[in-house]
C-alpha cells in the first residue's frame, strides 16, 4: 500500500521526534530589585523527601550557614543554620556571608564583559594595566604576563613566598615562565581588580554594580579584607550569579557576560590543570592539581556530581555549583567544614547525599 507523500512525512518526523532528547525546561528568572522567588517543592519534582533530613543534616554538622538548590530558576531547598559573624541572631535570607575565592568566578566574569567591550584585552600584557614594575622580575619577564595569565593561574610567579596573598612588588617573584606552571596564587588574581579598575576607568565595586549586580538584582560588594579583596553578599545573590551562568550569561533576554566568555569558564583553559577554566573549576575530567600541590591527582574533582558540572569554590565551603545537563544550580554558604583552601571533598559529600534527594535525574 503507498502511503500520500504528506502522511509519510509526517510519520517520519514523528518517529524521529519520539528518538529526540525531550527540550530543556525554559528558566525562570526572579525579578530584579524584588525578594519574589518562585519555588517549586521536591515533592512535585518526584525528588525522595524522606532523604532531606540526611541532607540538612550533613549540612548543619559542617557549620554551613545557607544551603539553596535551584531547579529550572526556581528554588526547590532553601535553608539556613547557625548564627550571624557575632553570633547573636539567626542566619537568614538577608544574612550576609563572604565568597572567599568563590569571588574569583565573579571577578572573572567582570574580565569577560571588559574584554568584550574592548576595555581589556586578554593576551594584553599586566604591566599594560598596572604599569611597568608591578613584580620584582626583570623587564623581560614581567612583560611575558597576560591578563589571560592571571586568569588562569599560570603566571608563573612564587606561591611559595611566605604571603602568597601578598600584592607587594617584593611578594610577585619568578618562579617559571609564564604559561608553563599551574599553581594556585591569590596575589595575580587579585591584581586583577586593579586590571579592570584602569581597563574600564571605575572603580570594582562601581563596574560591578552597572554591569552586573543592577541587572540580575544581586546585593552584595567588594571589601577589602588583609591582602585580599572578598566579596560579601546574601546566599540568594550568590544563587542570582549561579543561575545566571547556567544560562550562558544571559539573564532573561538580556546579555550579561558574553556566553563566548561563560564557556571559556566552563572550559579546560591550559593543558597543566584539566580542571581548571577561568577561574573556575571543572568536574568530569580526568584529573585536577590542588592549590599549594604541583601533583596532578587522576580524579575528577567531585566523583559524584554530574560530570559537566563547573564550579565557584571558595576556603571553608562557598560553593556555585552550576550543572546545565539538569538545570541545577547548588549553592552552600558557611564556616569552615575542613582545612583545605578549596573544599574538594566537602562539596563531594554535598553531593553524595543530594544524589540520594534527586533521584530522578
């Protein structure tokens, strides 16, 4: 029997439709300048309730201050524990807590939008920034230093100085040529505020508010903290940013950070480091360095999360965890769960117990 050309067609497509992966479901985005937050519960997801308890209470036991999961943009756990910097009052959603080297992911994407709007240039050299001598190096070698560098870690100055957060001329030493050594160093991050401050003519804290916080309705700043500068905000701003690069950079309809720039982050970015982006780490790869380590370790950094999950981590658990193949963002504020500078398996554990809630992804 011969089937009308249409029909066939038609059942064609059809049959190929029902091969197709089913469409990601669209994002909500809470509106800026507004607590309003549309939330779904676990229950509704399918997600094992009775495995939640297990959850806050790896939490809690682990001096966590706020633990939020999105799910499409919308909140599906959001809990907070323990007191307030002073102790006096309970933590909540309008506590602020600090990002520690979390706030190397927002910095990196305050770069990106620079460069796009030609402020900075990213195989520019540093000294074109902060002027010649910023480092005790020569000539020669200071100028082989890339704004790109720093953001990857491989400027190939001394972290073994005795004050690695040390911005001081006589703190930045050669070590190795640059590009050609992975080494975790704050200092060359944190040169990067003054990167941008003299690539954009503003302030930190100013270019961030215009070209970021304002837009997606973040709270939150910059504070000068020792050597460092540490980003201070509520979890909810914390999830704003997260949610925000699970979008490629775009918040609704609007361009953020370039999405060309998001998958820099989320991408290997040298060949020392595969779990290493732009100042971000990258799950699923076959191996990571540790910071204050030249060993590479043959794992993943988080065995079990999702394999494309990228994230923000910062010392005593700040935690941007960013998975697009489930719309998931996982966010985790707190004091210290353990001694390491980047909380490895800390975040593993979250996530070892999360696997139990989410059950159906």
């Amino acid at each position: 029997m011969k089937f009308p050309s249409l029909l066939l067609v038609v059942l064609v497509l059809s049959a190929c439709g029902k091969e197709e992966d089913p469409k990601p479901s669209s994002l909500y985005f809470p509106p800026a300048g507004s607590t309003t937050w549309e939330t779904i519960t676990p229950a509704e997801l399918g997600w094992d309730v009775t495995k939640l308890e297990a959850l806050n209470t790896l939490l809690e036991d682990n001096n966590s201050r706020a633990l939020i999961v999105l799910k499409d943009g919308k909140i599906v756990i959001e809990e907070y524990f323990g007191k307030q910097f002073d102790g006096t009052t309970n933590f909540s959603a309008t506590s602020n807590w600090y990002w520690a080297s979390a706030g190397k992911t927002l910095t990196s994407a305050l770069v990106g939008i620079a460069e796009a709007e030609g402020d900075i240039d990213f195989d520019a050299k540093t000294s074109d920034y902060l002027g010649t001598g910023w480092t005790s190096l020569s000539a020669i070698q200071e100028n082989k230093i890339t704004v790109r560098h720093q953001l990857t870690m491989t400027t190939g100055l001394d972290d073994g100085v005795t004050n690695p957060d040390c911005t001081n001329v006589s703190c930045l030493v050669y070590k190795a040529e640059p590009g050609t050594r992975w080494a975790y160093h704050n200092a060359p991050y944190t040169l990067l505020d003054g990167v941008i401050a003299n690539g954009t003519g503003q302030t930190l804290n100013t270019y961030l508010t215009s070209k970021l916080k304002t837009p997606i309705g973040m709270d939150g700043q910059y504070i000068p903290t020792g050597d460092n500068n540490v980003y201070y905000s509520t979890a909810r701003s914390m999830a704003r940013f997260g949610l925000l690069l699970l979008n490629k950079g775009k918040w609704n309809q609007t361009q953020i950070i370039p999405e060309g720039y998001v998958t820099l982050m989320s991408t290997t970015s040298q060949n020392l480091n595969l779990s290493y982006g732009y100042l971000t780490w990258l799950n699923g790869k076959t191996s990571f360095m540790a910071p204050g380590l030249q060993t590479v370790i043959p794992t993943s950094i988080t065995p079990n999360a999702p394999s494309d999950m990228y994230a923000a981590m910062g010392k005593n658990g700040q935690l941007i965890n960013i998975v697009p193949s489930q719309n998931l963002v996982v966010i985790r504020m707190g004091d210290v769960p353990d001694n390491s500078l980047v909380p490895f398996l800390f975040q593993d554990e979250i996530w070892e117990t999360l696997n139990q809630v989410i059950k159906n992804n």
